[in-house]
C-alpha cells in the first residue's frame, strides 16, 4: 500500500512538472509573440512598430515574473483599474506555476532516482502510455472550438470579468489577440506531448532491454 501511494506521489510529481514546465516554456518565449506580430498582422491593427510591441510585452512579462517590479506601467497604452487587477490575477497564477514547477521538479528527481536504483522503468510505461493521448484531446478540442476552451480556462481560474477587456479602455487588448493565445494554448501542449513521447520510448527502452 505505501509502495502504491509513493508511485502515485511520484507520477503527479512528474506529469505536473512536465505541465508545469511547459506552461513556463511558452509564456516567456517571447519568439513567439514575435511571430504573431508578423504572422496576425498585429502593427497593422494597433498602429505601432513590431519594437515597439516588442517593448511592451517585455515590461508585461517583467511585471508578471518578478515580485519586485511593484506596477505596470505600459509605455504606449493606458490600462484600466479593471485591466490591471486582471494582470495582476495572471500573475498569481505565473508565481503558483513557478512553485509547482519547482516542488515537482525535486519530487520528480527523487522518484526517478527511486526508479532507477530499483530498476522499476517499466512502472512508467503504461502511464507515459496513456498520457499521450491527453495532449491530443486537447489539441482537438483547440482545433474545433477554442473560443469555448479560451471562456472555459478564464472562468476556471477567475472568479470575476476583469478578463473581457474592453479596447477603449484597455488597447492592449488589440496587441494580444485571442489567437496569439490559441498559438500559446498549442505549443505548450506540443511541448507536453514531445515531452511524454520521450518518456514513453525512454523507459520502455530501460524497461526493456
């Protein structure tokens, strides 16, 4: 029984890391956002240069990831009270991600070290097995109605409507379409799935061979 529960503790140590981490992947890659201005058209619609853009989501990002930039101040657009406070939630849910990645990133060292010294890969096969097939129910759900999974996430992890930016009132809103996030949504359960594919092939191997 206590055996069970470990290999229970370990596997969510693991897959939440591997979520975890992703998620942190994709929020600061700011490549990302940098193909979007392009591929969106996004100087186009809000009238300012790509560098400009650029600059704005950098201070966005700072003020989301480090506790001592104190407020957000955007160069080029004005922010609502509403606005803010709904930046300000985002970045709670930065920091809790941050934490899980690294409680997780320490449990999953210690349980793969656990498996390894007692050789026991092929507990991790069936699960990495399953687990593949998680990211594609979600990439399927994206292709077919990300407008329902974009409502759905925010009031999951929001308890008000400070996320419906109102554009007169918060233009950043123009400068953050919802298929720059649609393309965030992607990648980082792309990242999950290379992820557990990894896994999947790595311990089958050490299982069996």
């Amino acid at each position: 029984m206590k055996e069970k529960v470990l290999h229970f503790i370990g596997l969510s140590c693991l897959f939440l890391f591997i979520l975890s981490f992703s998620i942190a992947l994709t929020i600061n890659l700011t490549p990302l956002y940098s193909f979007n201005i392009d591929y969106l058209g996004i100087s186009e619609n809000v009238g300012l240069s790509k560098a400009t853009l650029m600059e704005n989501y950098r201070v966005l990002l700072n003020y989301l990831n480090f506790p001592w930039v104190a407020e957000l101040n955007f160069p080029n657009f004005p922010s609502s009270e509403s606005g803010l406070f709904h930046f300000y939630e985002v970045r709670r849910l930065f920091t809790l991600d941050y934490v899980i990645a690294f409680v997780t990133a320490i449990g999953s060292f210690f349980y793969i070290r656990y498996i390894k010294k007692n050789q026991l890969f092929w507990k991790l096969v069936r699960p990495f097995q399953v687990g593949i097939g998680v990211p594609f129910v979600v990439l399927f759900m994206i292709a077919v109605s990300f407008d329902q999974l974009f409502v759905a996430f925010h009031k999951l992890f929001f308890n008000n409507d400070a996320w419906l930016f109102n554009p007169s009132t918060d233009p950043i809103i123009l400068a953050l379409p919802e298929t720059f996030f649609m393309h965030c949504f992607i990648l980082a359960f792309v990242l999950i799935e290379i992820q557990i594919v990894f896994g999947y092939f790595y311990t089958k191997k050490k299982a069996f061979n």
